[in-house]
C-alpha cells in the first residue's frame, strides 16, 4: 500500500523499560539468527542516561531477581551503572500498631532462602535508558513519533504516528496505564481509582537505612523507605487524597516531620533531598491482552497497587513471556503475529497476574487502611507469617519474582540466547 514507510515483522509502542525490553529481547535473539526479525519501536520521549555523578532521581523501583535476569538477557544489565544501584537484603513490614523494632514486626531476610540480597533498588530511568541502548546496540530502530491511529488487517497492522504510517505483522502495545493502543484495537480495561496519591521523594535519614527496604502499614495508606546506593532513601507515601494535599501543602521542616511521626522515627530524623512528586494511584486490568495481530504487556495491560513494589517486575515477566511465545513461533516458520502465540502469552500472564493484582488489592484494603475487624486478623496474620520460616520463603521468593511459571529469560538470564 502506497504511503507506508517501514514492513516491520514487530512493531513496539513506548519504550518505557517494558517495551524496551521486549523489543531488545526479540531483536537480540534473532539479529544473527539465520531468518531475523525486524523489530521496530515508537518513543517520542527518549530520556537521555543519568550522568554516572548526577544525583538520583526520586523515580525508583525495586527490581527483582527475575527482572535483573530479564535485563541480562536484553543485554540491559550491562549498561545499568552498578554505582547507582543498591542491592537491599531485608524488608521489614510492619502495621501502625507495633514498632518496626518490636519482635512481631515482619522481616524478610534474603538469607532465609539462601541468597544474597532480594533484588536491587535503581531508577527507572536507569534501566529504560539501558534497554534501549541494548535494542539500538543490537540493531533495532527507535522511531522518535507518537502512534495515532491503528488499523488491523487480516495479513498486517497499520499504524499512523505524527508524521506517518508504519506496517507491522505484530503489533506491541507497551505504552503504559493509558495506552492508546488498547483503547485503538477495542481493548476493554476494567479502571478504578484508589482514591489515594503515592507522594515520592529522596530524603537523608539519621540513622542508616540497612540495606533494608522498609514498609509501614497505616491507617491511612503505606509509607516505604527504599535504600539507594549514595546512603539516602526513596520515599514511596501512599495516602488518600486529601491527606496527599495537605502533606503536599507542608512546607519542607512540617514535612519531614510528619514523615518522622508517619515512620515511627525507624531511621530516625529525615531531611528531603529533591523535590516531593505525587502520582495518582488507580488499578488497571485489560480483559484481554490480546486482539488480532496485538498483544498488551506492563501497564498497558495491567496497573496495581505500587505497595507491593510488582508493576514493573510484573510488566517485564510479560515482554519475556511474549518473546518466549513469539520467537517459538518465528523459529517453527509461523507468522509472529499469528493467534496461536498471542494466545499462549494471554494464558500463560492471565493465570499468573490476576491472583496476585487481587491480593494486592487485598494488602491495601486490610492492612493499608486497618480499622474494621477484618483488617485486625489480617494484623494478626502478619505475626503468624513472622513465625514461620516456610511462609516466609514463600513471601521471599514472591519478593524475588522466582515463583509461578517463569519465561526462560527470568529463569536463565544471558544463558537464555545459547
Ligand atoms: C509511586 C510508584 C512506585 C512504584 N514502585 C515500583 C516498584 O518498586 N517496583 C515495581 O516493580 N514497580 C513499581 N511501580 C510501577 C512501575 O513504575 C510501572 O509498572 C512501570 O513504570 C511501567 O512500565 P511500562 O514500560 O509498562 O510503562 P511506562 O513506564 O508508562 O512507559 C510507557 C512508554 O510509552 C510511551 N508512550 C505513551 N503513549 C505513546 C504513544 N501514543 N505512542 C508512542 N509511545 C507512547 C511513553 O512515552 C513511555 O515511555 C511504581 C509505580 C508508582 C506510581
């Protein structure tokens, strides 16, 4: 058809870490393959990589083991600057009735399942920009536009951007919670806010932080501390929205000392070291992650609850799960956009996402916002995981994203290409 400018075998939409590293996996598996796979990809706001001395920004996530697998296996790790990423060995979790010291609160040691630490904390930006550099180094096309408009035939998909149309067998839609590309195929998504706002900052505690990703559960929402690698902490407060305006409204000295109130003093005095930023929290789920010739995957296809640190682990087991089902595909002489991967993808996430967005939804309303007699016993149950170490391990290795059914990439890191 006249007009179009590419023939892609997959095109990604946003190169955010999820889309990056899909694109980065199927490119890298297939570059020096006898029959490749062009993979193309659409981010109109590439972010340029963290100089290696500039400050860390407020925007972390704790990233799990799987995902660093994931990341190796992009070819990503490699450009993660380890100076700016803080490997954190303990979690403690502990409801706003018990001191964080006290024997009842819940510690997660990464030793308890053999291990040396549970995962890393790092800025997201860190690891977008290093799984792009992965798919450019690897040979991939990063078109700097903005998809439009999508038209799904039966033997391709067409996709306008600004400034004009693109053609794909496979379409990826990994452009986040408002994904224009599920709304474009008619890709239902169940929507609801939490009424809550997360307030993100870096503060400097005085006392040191312990490796130690802390977690305190409150009437009014959660408030974690995560360790970062210059010896600050990143702030992650998830309140509801009228108390966000008015932490929001304090000036910097009010500030820090709610936070000290709000921690029960666990680092001691806290002083802010950016500027604080607060994000809207709502749960997204598709009900369907695929259409035609299209599959969804990070928060484009689901967003929970940030209080579990899962929304951009969860989203990377997806664009492995997709490249493990495409490139089976591909390699067996089939059409990568062909229904029978996508609905092996679609399964496969559906059966190991939805269990886990309902008890994360769980966590926040029992044990986030405790006061009726259902968040008591789920109090209690915290104390009963504490006492026994199998619960405990399987908390750990949730924590470490090594359960369920994984994609070999999660599994195997850069031993999956051999
Ligand atoms: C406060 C907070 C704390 C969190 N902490 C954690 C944590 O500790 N651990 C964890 O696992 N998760 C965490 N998360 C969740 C995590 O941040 C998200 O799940 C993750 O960023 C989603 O990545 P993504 O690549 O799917 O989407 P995004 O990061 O949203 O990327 C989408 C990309 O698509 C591009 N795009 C959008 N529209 C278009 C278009 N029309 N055309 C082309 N491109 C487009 C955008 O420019 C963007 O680059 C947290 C979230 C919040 C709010």
């Amino acid at each position: 058809m006249s007009g179009v400018r590419t023939d892609w075998d997959v095109l990604v939409i946003g190169g955010g870490p999820v889309g990056a590293c899909a694109a980065a996996l199927l490119q890298r598996a297939t570059a020096k393959a006898r029959r490749s796979l062009t993979v193309g990809l659409l981010e109109p706001a590439r972010p340029t990589p963290p100089a290696p001395d500039a400050p860390l920004d407020a925007r972390v996530s704790a990233w799990s083991r799987a995902s660093e697998r994931i990341l190796r296996a992009a070819g990503a790790w490699e450009h993660m600057a380890p100076q700016r990423m803080e490997p954190y060995e303990r979690m403690c979790v502990w409801p706003e009735t018990l001191s964080a010291r006290s024997p009842q609160a819940l510690m997660f040691d990464a030793a308890y399942a053999g291990e040396a630490n549970l995962g890393v904390i790092a800025e997201n930006r860190l690891a977008q920009c290093a799984a792009l550099e992965a798919f450019a180094a690897s040979g991939g096309t990063i078109l700097p536009e903005t998809l439009s408009a999508v038209t799904i035939g039966e033997q391709a998909v067409q996709v306008r951007t600004g400034s004009g149309i693109e053609r794909c067998r496979l379409l990826i839609g990994a452009d986040g919670a408002h994904s224009r590309v599920r709304e474009a195929v008619g890709l239902f998504a169940h929507a609801h806010s939490y009424g809550q706002k997360a307030i993100v900052a870096n503060v400097r505690t005085e006392r040191p932080h312990e490796h130690t990703a802390w977690q305190r559960f409150l009437r009014t929402g959660t408030l974690a501390f995560l360790p970062l690698a210059d010896g600050s902490s990143s702030i992650v407060w998830s309140v509801d929205e009228a108390v966000a305006g008015e932490l929001l409204g304090m000036d910097g000295p009010a500030f820090e000392q709610a936070l000290l109130t709000a921690s029960d003093g666990v680092l001691g005095t806290v002083r802010l070291c950016t500027e604080r930023a607060a994000l809207p929290l709502r749960r997204v789920q598709a009900e369907r992650f695929t259409a035609a010739r299209c599959a969804l995957i990070g928060d484009a296809a689901h967003v929970v609850h940030p209080l579990a640190g899962q929304g951009v682990n969860l989203g990377l087991l997806d664009a492995a799960a997709l490249a493990e089902c495409v490139l089976r595909a591909h390699r067996a002489g089939e059409d990568p956009g062909a229904m029978s991967p996508l609905r092996r993808y679609e399964r496969w996430r559906k059966s190991e996402l939805v269990p886990l967005a309902l008890a994360i939804d769980a966590f926040n309303r029992f044990l986030a916002h405790g006061a009726g007699p259902l968040s008591r016993l789920a109090q209690r149950g915290l104390s009963w995981v504490n006492r026994s170490d199998e619960v405990k391990r399987f908390f750990i290795t949730r924590a470490l994203g090594l359960a369920g059914e994984l994609p070999e990439a999660a599994r195997r890191g850069d031993a999956w290409l051999s």
